[in-house]
C-alpha cells in the first residue's frame, strides 16, 4: 500500500473508522493513526507516547489494534486481497 495512492491521511482514517463507535479519547486515536501509519509508510513500530500500565498506554494500544482491523479491511478490498 502506497500513502500517495490513498485520498486520504491516516489521520482522516483513524477519525472516520471511530466515528461510528462512542467517542474515543485522543490517544486512542493516536493509537489508531499510527498504526495505520506505519502501515501505509511500512515503517518500524514506534513506541507509545505513554508509559505503560496507564489508562492512556491501554487506550493508544487498544486504537492500534483497531488500526489493525483497518489494515486487514483495506488489504481485503485490494484487487487479489
């Protein structure tokens, strides 16, 4: 997946895929459009802007795993997917 072929930026996805679900906090959304990031620019994993055991890291990692989800959807609408 290239980031210039999609009409969008991993952050208007991450806001679009939320905005069907009760509101989400700001680093689940985060969470979310890095994960979609790195997918699209197929960089390395970055860490969580939190420390780990909070609220926030368990939010941020929870919006990676629905960026995931995205992933997987995106990937299955691919021509061959």
């Amino acid at each position: 997946m290239d980031i210039e072929s999609l009409p969008f930026s991993a952050l208007e996805l991450a806001e679009a895929s939320a905005a069907h679900s009760a509101p989400r906090s700001f680093q689940y959304r985060l969470g979310l459009a890095a994960r979609i990031d790195e997918r699209v620019s197929q960089c390395q994993c970055k860490a969580a802007p939190c420390d780990p055991g909070t609220a926030e890291h368990d939010a941020y990692q929870a919006g990676r795993e629905h960026g995931n989800r995205v992933i997987e959807l995106l990937d299955s609408l691919q021509p061959g997917g």
